[in-house]
C-alpha cells in the first residue's frame, strides 16, 4: 500500500532571530506532516516554538529579524519558501487559514465585525470579487451562523469591542472557515476565555472540522483537549520535536521524559498531591546546548545527551502507529529500554 501524500510536509526546518546581541537560534531542524483531513496536535511549553512554526508556515514572520536558515516547507506539494507574493495570498486565502489565541488583537477595532468579515470573503478567492455588497453580505451571515452565533445581522454593525470574548473568538473562527480553507490552524482558540465558554468554542471547532472534513492543526497546553480532539500529537521542546505518535498510544505510553514530564504535571481526579512539575527552565536559544536540549532538566540524563544531538528513534509498536522518539534512552547501543528501535533521518 503506497503512503498517503501529506497535505502539509516540514523537512528539516530551522528558524533564527537576529536580535540585539546575537542570533537566537529558535528552531532547530523540525520536521513535522500534517496528512489530508487529519487532526494533529501540537504540545509544549510556553515559548517552544509551537506558535513560530505556524507562522513560518503562513510566511507571516517578519523579517528581519526572522531567517530561515534552512529546511524546506510542501503545501500541496509546492514549495511555501519559494512562493511568490501572490501565491502566498492565495495560499492563505484558500489553502491554510489560522486561528490566532487573542482574538482581541486579531479583530482590528476600528472596522465593524462585517467590514472585516466581508474584506476576508471578497480576497478569498478572485471569484468572490465579482460578487456584490448583498452577496457578500449572506456570505458574512452564513459565516456567522455557522459558528452559532443569535442575530447575525447586528454583530455584521457591531465592533469588537461590543462583542464578549466568546462572541469575539466565534467571529475568528467564522472568518476562518469563510474561505474554506484546506488546512485550519488553532493556535490555543480557548485561551483567553473561561472554562464553560471554552468548552462551547471547542467542541464548536471540533464539530465543524469533522463536518467539513479539513485537515487540522491544534496548538494547546491543555493535554485533555488534545487527547479529545486529535489523532496525532507531535510534543516539541525548546524547537525540537521530541516524540510523535498517535494520540492514543502516546497518552497510553509516553516514552520521552519531557512527555512523561508533561503527564505528570496534570491534575488528576483521583487526588495523589500537587505535582512539582519539571524542575529548571528552558535552554537560552541564543546560547543552545550541543546535545540534547533538555538534558539540564532530564532525570535520565546519560553522558551522552550532552554531546550529541539525539537522532529520532523509531519504536516498534501495533501496526500503522508508528512512536517516534528522540532520545538516547531508546538506542538498542545504550541497552537501557524495553523497546526494540531503529535510527531514521533527523
């Protein structure tokens, strides 16, 4: 059986910052595919590098003091780092759209939920500029009652600042799936809202994915969410990603001690005490470590680790669950795991 070409492919891709007083080395040779309709997670630590990756991804880094120093980024099998301008607007206006974690910042407030709604309609696609003031005006409303928000037609004269946060991040999700995009990218859609509320928004984006079938992208912190919604997970850590599996086998067996780290960290039902998370922080990205990256804050840490750059383990599992792991631990040379598993690329 041939495998499945992926929507989105990321190959070795490396991200700098040229800041005051050096360059910020962020991303670090990640490789990372999104295959066509599935729902694949991204987790990690404030400031890993989950959110640049996406950006990368859209070409909405700014630059400077952004550069790619490599790696190479397939949408649809194109080449996104060799898009002209004009590819990249219809890229985002028909092929990926992102939902950012503020929608506050995201909706401009000095434009009307319809002027904003309606301009991202009519650049969507060059079809929809031939459409009219009313025409373009349903499409707003269709946008917004898909997102089950009550009385479209005075939100369309609302601003912003008139609207709840939940009511804000329904338009940002609206305006999203308007275009009918190929890939949607969640970048942490319930952040700035309550838990109740929160909720409604999620399972809102969750029932619309599988409605239309798109492929998806979820950024997020809160490992319940992405245990309900994926079926994926990659985990990155100070711009490396660390393991991948799919979702259920990754929660059922996490191999990387950043993984079990991050399990360990939630709260649980049953009680058993607070969690004293993972001690120490992450790696300043001006100055990274040669070997691992996490291995200041490993308990596992072998001489090793702070050598040499871990290569992605492959680990033997059910068939098509394919657990990838980048760590030491799992190298048959190091005779300390259970798991039979084999070196693939970097």
């Amino acid at each position: 059986m041939t495998q499945e070409t992926p929507l989105l492919d990321i190959r070795d891709l490396s991200v700098h910052f040229h800041v005051y007083g050096g360059v910020l080395k962020v991303l670090d040779r990640i490789n990372f595919h999104v295959l066509p309709g599935e729902r694949v997670g991204l987790v990690g630590e404030t400031g890993c590098g989950k959110t640049t990756t996406m950006k990368t991804i859209l070409r909405v880094l700014p630059s400077p003091p952004a550069n790619i120093p490599g790696g190479e980024i397939f949408f649809q099998e194109r080449d996104v780092l060799k898009m002209s301008q004009r590819e990249l607007v219809h890229m985002r206006g028909q092929g990926i759209s992102m939902i950012f974690q503020d929608p506050t910042a995201a909706l401009n407030p000095v434009f009307s939920i319809g002027q904003q709604l309606t301009a991202v309609i009519r650049y969507a696609s060059p079809e929809n500029r031939n459409l009219n003031k009313n025409q373009l005006r349903e499409r707003a409303l269709q946008a917004l009652r898909q997102v089950a928000l009550a009385d479209p037609e005075r939100l369309l004269d609302s601003y912003p600042v008139q609207l709840s946060g939940g009511m804000r991040q329904r338009v940002c999700i609206g305006m999203a799936l308007a275009t009918q995009p190929g890939l949607l990218i969640a970048d942490e859609p319930g952040t700035a809202l309550d838990v109740t509320i929160q909720d409604q928004v999620l399972r809102l984006l969750q029932n619309l994915v599988e409605q239309r079938g798109n492929s998806f992208i979820l950024i997020t912190h809160t490992l319940g969410i992405v245990r309900q919604m994926t079926d994926r997970v990659y985990v990155m850590y100070a711009g490396n990603m660390v393991e991948v599996a799919p979702t259920r086998r990754l929660f059922t067996n996490p191999l990387h001690p950043y993984t079990q780290g991050l399990m360990d960290a939630v709260p649980r039902l049953t009680g058993g005490g607070i969690s004293e998370g993972i001690p120490g922080r992450i790696p300043d990205y001006m100055d990274p470590p040669s070997g691992c990256r996490f291995s200041s804050r490993c308990p596992h840490a072998m001489p090793v680790c702070s050598r040499e750059k871990p290569p992605v383990f492959r680990v033997e599992g059910p068939a098509d669950e394919s657990h990838e792991v980048a760590c030491f631990l799992y190298d048959d040379a190091q005779k300390v795991s259970n798991y039979k598993a084999e070196a693939v690329p970097v």
